[in-house]
C-alpha cells in the first residue's frame, strides 16, 4: 500500500479514540502497510501529537559553565529539571548549588523548620532534609505560621 492510499481520515478517527495513542499508531502503521513516520505526521498534521521540544545543549552546557543551577537552567531554556539533571550526571558533572550550607545551619540552629527553611532561602525540602542527614540532626518541630 502507498502512502496515498492511506484513508487519512479513518486514520484520524481511529487516533483520537485510542486509549493509547502511542500503540494506536504502531497498529495503524502496521494495518496500512506504511512506515511509522507516515502515521506520526497524521497525527501530527491533526494536532494529535505535538513536535518534539528539540533541546539545545550547547545553551544547558552555556548556562551550566556560566554557574546556574539545575532549575535555573530548566526555566530558562522550558525544559524539566530532571531533564538537566540527567544531563548533568551522564557527563559526570556536580550541580552548582548557590546556597552554602551554613545559610542552612544558621536557620535550622534558630529553630525553623524544614518548610521554614527551604522558602526562606527558595531550595527544595529535600535539600534540607539531606543537609540535616549529613550533619545527624533531627527535624525541628513546627511552630506555627
């Protein structure tokens, strides 16, 4: 079957009630004979898919040399953070972190919690918790607010 062949429509109508639309255009691919590519551009053309996000990593590597930090770098490029964070790790790099442990250490020591801690200073609470692990303290209680 060529590509003219393909019942375009059908095609679209059958895309949009697949549970999965992934699979559903592996099958199609498969029923009409044609390659992949010709069905993704379908459902592409119908908006049933969108374009691939096409990541530049010369600017994450830029912004990565020029000292921002894995969600610095996310928001100013649209990607996730995880996606930088794997960029990161698979070239065996550290993430460059702009808070010093003892902005930490001074918050936690007047009293507040994690919570307190983390939006005060704009880090997740994971930092915090982690900073806590690797210095054998427990959480402060909450108080209040």
């Amino acid at each position: 079957m060529s590509n003219s062949d393909v019942n375009e429509y059908e095609i679209v109508y059958n895309l949009r009630h697949a549970k999965s639309l992934r699979r559903q255009i592996y099958i199609e691919a498969q029923l009409n004979d044609v390659p992949y590519e010709v069905i993704r551009n379908i459902a592409l053309k119908h908006g049933l898919i969108e374009k691939p996000h096409v990541i530049d990593y010369s600017q994450v590597k830029a912004l990565y040399e020029s000292g921002k930090s894995d969600r610095e770098i996310a928001a100013a490029l649209g990607i996730s953070k995880s996606t930088v964070c794997h960029w990161r790790k698979r070239r065996g790099l550290k993430p460059n972190s702009h808070i010093d442990s003892s902005q930490i250490q001074a918050l936690y020591y007047a009293g507040l919690s994690d919570k307190e801690i983390s939006q005060t200073l704009h880090i997740s609470q994971s930092t915090v918790r982690y900073w806590r692990y690797k210095n054998g303290v427990t959480p402060n209680k909450f108080h209040g607010g």
